[in-house]
C-alpha cells in the first residue's frame, strides 16, 4: 500500500508542484489551503504524513500544528522564514521537522521517507499490542464449549472486514467489548474506531453527530461538523443501542450501507465513505419491525451476520471463573496498589450470584471491591456490596 500525504499551503503552485513530485514516486496525495480544510481531510483520511506551511489564510501554522498532533498525526513544518525561535517552538509542540522555503526536493523526499517509516513501524506495533491483548480477551471468553464457539464466531466474523454486524443481547453482556475485538482482529484495524450510542438523543442531534453538518443547515450550526461516518473511514463504526434510532434517521443510515454515500445535515454533495459498521441492542428488533418501529429492509441489512451474547446466568461456573480472572488482571494495571485476588468465600459468592447486570454489573462490583481493599493482601466479604452480602460466608 502506498504512504499517504496531507499537503496544506495557501499557494497553489506549490501544492501542485510538491503534490505531483511524491504521486510521481508512488505517495497518494491530498492538497489543502486553509487550516480548517486540512483537519477536516486529516480526521477524514488519516494520511501517514502532513507537510504544513507555516502560513495559513485562516490560522497560524503553529495552531494547526498543535491541533493535528493532538489528533496524532506526524507533522513537517514548511516556512518561508529560516526563523530560529519558530522552528523551536515548532518543535516542541511536536513537529518532526521543520525546512525552509523554497524546499529541496531531495531534502523533503528524505524527510518524510523517514517519517513515514516512523509511522508506519509504530502503527504495526499497537496493531501486533491489541492483536495480542484481543486475541488473549477471546480466549478468555471462557472454555465451555458454547463460549468456545462463540470466540470461534467472533474470530471469523472479524476476518470478513466489510459485512455488517448485529451484536445482540442484554444490557452488560459485553457488547461494546465484543465490537472491539473484531475490529482490532480485523484488516481495518489500523484505521479508527469509532463508537456513537444510540440512545437519548434527537434525531437532529444524531443526525449532527453520525453525518456532520453544514454551516447554516439550523440555529446553531455556526461552522461546518464532520460527522463521525467521515471519521471512521477506511475503519468501523459502531453504532450502539441501534435498536433506539430515531425512525426519520433508519433511511438514511439504509442509504449509507447501501450506497456507501451519505450528505451532510444541510448539505447538497454527497460524499463517499468506506467504513465497516458493526451495530449492537438489547431490544426484540423482530417485534420492532413488526409494529412498525423499525424498518423492516433496515432491519435485513443490520441483520447479515448476526451474533448473540449469553447472560452471564446462563454460562458455566467455569466460563464466570474466566470472566472473573480476566477483569482483575484488567483492572490490576489501572488501580496500583489494589488486590487483585479474592478469598474463596468472595470468590464462591461472585461465582453464584445471578448478575441481572451482566458482565458490566461484575465489573462495577470488582473495581469497587478493589478500592475498598485498597493497601491489603486480598478482596475480602467486607468489600462486597449489601445485596451480594445477603448470604454469609461459610
């Protein structure tokens, strides 16, 4: 796959003359502007590397600068002036580089050669980090035979990048979690991830959120939004609660996944994107579909690989003893200083206790325990909140 550059001048010869010496030697290339422009294809597009000149019709360098290392991307700095005190400073907000004007071709090519060496060796360390985090979470689903099958399911669910998923089951079943590790066992998972719940919220502030809006398209609409679709392209998007969509937004999501197309809220261009969406509810979409709440063409669409969560009342002794380990060794490195070990009453009774909350439930309860137990060896039946208290340890 070729490396790919976010050019930003305000001069349009030197757009051109730099954006077609690297597509000469292989790089895809994209052209900017203004400032604005650049962060809207930087969050769109995510290139390898940005060569920024240093003044902008719309903002300094510098400012763009620090907003596109906040979004973590790899910067060259491009000036006119060798200014020592702004190259400085440029790099320490965290530039790579900083050339002066008019540039040597031989000099960028090089530069950004090795930048996008850096990005890219980077890259394929935290895909090889969460590849081996996440495939360790799939075996750790549990050893029974039914959550063998499923960790079997989600592996080969995340080897087909482009067909839909509908993760279902109740609230807490780890969901949320399961969407993640298709997408981080997935060949998009050097793009973004990104995650929008569903519901609560209106169907014009939903349909801001997913698919941007214009300036202008309602009262507060001040400036242009990209919406999250954009941000998750060449990545997944995953739409929680999706059973919770607002009725006037279900055609227009049908659109997108049909036609790999959507428009901005006020906007008149459609635009393409290229994302795999992977959705997840807790409600009976076949009974929504048949009172009309959902669509039914929708619902097909959502429906293609489809994927459904157990309660944790419904799994082993053995498969809850997987869950209860994994959470502790997850928490051990957020909370310093915390057990992470259980006595074998405390143990028996995380074990035995029905979790109408689920995994999320279980997690709440650990975490809490672990504070509470803060500086001891141990967590013991004092930590446990009143209801899982109830039965006294033997």
């Amino acid at each position: 796959m070729a490396d790919t550059l976010l050019l930003v001048d305000d001069d349009p010869a030197v757009l051109r003359a730099i954006g077609d010496y690297f597509e000469r030697i292989g790089y895809e290339v994209w052209r900017e502007g203004t400032g604005e422009e650049a962060m809207e294809t930087y969050r769109r597009v995510r290139p390898d590397v940005v060569v920024l000149d240093l003044h902008l019709p719309d903002a300094s360098g510098l400012v763009v600068l620090e907003r596109l290392r906040r979004e973590g991307a790899a910067v060259i700095l491009l000036t006119g002036q060798g200014d020592i005190e702004t190259a400085v400073k440029a790099m320490q907000l965290g530039a790579e580089n900083f050339l002066t004007k008019p540039v040597d071709m031989t000099h960028l090519s090089a530069a950004i050669a090795r930048v996008a060496e850096k990005v890219r060796l980077s890259r394929q360390n935290a895909r090889l980090r969460a590849l081996d985090h996440e495939a360790e979470g799939v075996g750790s689903l549990g050893a029974s035979p039914t959550m063998q099958a499923l960790a079997k399911q989600v592996e080969l669910l995340a080897a087909s990048e482009r067909s839909t998923v509908l993760l279902q089951g109740e609230s807490g079943t780890g969901k949320g979690w399961v969407a993640r590790v298709i997408h981080n066992l997935s060949p998009r998972s050097g793009g973004p991830f990104v995650e929008v719940n569903c519901g609560g919220l209106s169907a014009t502030f939903l349909d801001s959120e997913l698919f941007g809006h214009e300036k202008g398209a309602f009262t507060d609409a001040k400036e242009r939004k990209v919406g999250l679709f954009e941000l998750a392209d060449h990545g997944t998007i995953f739409l929680d609660e999706i059973g919770e969509l607002a009725v006037e937004l279900q055609p227009k999501l049908l659109h997108v996944l049909e036609m790999k197309k959507f428009r901005r809220l006020g906007g008149t261009r459609e635009l393409e994107v290229d994302v795999r969406l992977v959705t997840a509810t807790n409600r009976d979409l076949v009974r929504d579909v048949e009172t009309g709440r959902f669509r039914e063409d929708l619902y097909y669409r959502l429906n293609v690989m489809p994927l459904t969560l157990p309660p944790l009342r419904d799994r082993t002794r053995e498969d809850r003893l997987d869950l209860v380990n994994r959470i502790l060794f997850d928490l051990k490195t957020q909370l310093p200083g915390c057990p992470s070990e259980c006595t074998t009453d405390v143990l028996d009774r995380l074990l035995s206790a029905s979790w109408p909350g689920n995994v999320r439930e279980m997690r709440n309860v650990l975490e809490r325990a672990m504070i509470l137990a803060r500086g001891q060896p141990t967590i013991g039946w004092e930590q446990l909140p009143p209801d899982l208290r109830q039965r006294s340890p033997t």
